[in-house]
C-alpha cells in the first residue's frame, strides 16, 4: 500500500518529505537593495517563471527572523522599493550561494560576506551577481499573502536580462555551458549536466 497522509495531521516521518516531491526547484537567488542603501543577497527555491509577455517571474519566502517580525530581509526590501534581481545559480557558485542562506542580521551584506562580486543592474537600483549565469531584473508587480504565518509570494514584471558570454551558444542560451542547480528536499541538490529534446505533438 502506498503510504498517504493529510498534512494537518503529520506525516509521522523524520523529516518532512514534500520539498523532496516537489523537485527538483530551479533556485532565485535574490538580490535588493534597502531604503537605507544596505544590500542583501539570499536564495529561494520557491521559484519560477510564471509569463512570457511580458515576462514575469515569482518567488516565495516562507520564514521570518527575529530582526524582520513578519518576512525575512528580502521581502521586507522589495515591499519598501518595489524592486529585485534573480541571478541564477550555477554549480559552480554552489558553495556561495549557500554561504548567503543563512539567518543574518539585516546589517550583514551578504555580498560581502561570500566574497561575491557585484555588478550594478541597468533598470533597477540594485547590484546583481556579477558572475551569474544570467540575471532578471524585476520590478514588483504584486505580493501575495500566502496562508500560512509567514508565507509570501513576490510577483515580478522582468526589465532587464544579462546573459553571461560563454552562455549564448549558436543563438540559444545553452544551460549546458554553466550546469543549473537545484533544491531535491532535505539538504540535497542536483545539477542540470544531461539534455534531451521533445517535440510537442502538432509541432
């Protein structure tokens, strides 16, 4: 018999198993700027893309900390300007990214902290990832209240796109020159190394 559960009344497992379902996630690692000028960097794998035209993404944080009552310092920065940048996560920048997963206090730059260069973005005031594979500069379209103590959804409108060089291949941006990484559940991730391609049928 296949196990099932109601999630109101537990899965009686070690730990939690639905981030581990839900995966793998594609990873937005966010970048703001504060009113007051300070800088945060942080990622999410509550991500995606959610449009084409225009192109919008969205993200999700579901905790708070102790210094932000109701969000986390990502949240808190892109209600105040109305502005973020998701840099994707190469394989590569694994130990980085995780480097700014941390609860820090809303001072810390987590730029600073991970030794990670910064680049200005072209039409939000906010630095990017200067390395990242690519880059969406967002401007806030909507966020969502989400049920649940904590839970908030950014809906962003994308203004701005950097591609790294050695990603464009033949015209196309090629996920094979930089491995994209992933959140599985627990304290696992993957990489994107292998490509296959599907035709949709009528196509």
């Amino acid at each position: 018999m296949p196990m099932f559960y109601r999630p109101e009344d537990g899965h009686g497992l070690p730990h939690n198993p639905f981030n581990a379902i839900v995966s793998p996630r594609p990873i937005a690692w966010v970048s703001t700027r504060g009113p007051d000028g300070s800088e945060n960097l942080a990622p999410y794998s509550f991500f995606n893309a959610v449009a084409y035209v225009p192109p919008q993404v969205m993200f999700a944080s579901t905790s708070a900390k102790e210094d932000r009552p109701w969000s986390k310092d990502t949240m808190f920065n892109i209600r105040e300007t109305g502005q973020f940048c998701v840099n994707i996560v190469e394989y590569a920048a694994r130990d980085a990214m995780n480097a700014t997963s941390g609860p820090w206090p809303k001072e810390q730059d987590e730029f600073a902290h991970a030794n990670i260069e910064r680049a200005a973005c072209d039409t939000i005031a906010c630095s990017r990832v200067a390395n990242a594979p690519a880059s969406l500069e967002c401007r806030l379209v909507r966020i969502v209240d989400l049920k649940g103590a904590h839970n908030f959804m950014a809906i962003g409108e994308v203004t701005g796109i950097h591609m790294r060089d050695d990603c464009v291949v033949d015209g196309r941006f090629d996920v094979t020159t930089y491995e994209p990484l992933a959140r599985l559940g627990y304290r696992d991730y993957t990489r994107v190394s292998e490509l296959f391609s599907l035709t949709r049928p009528g196509q």
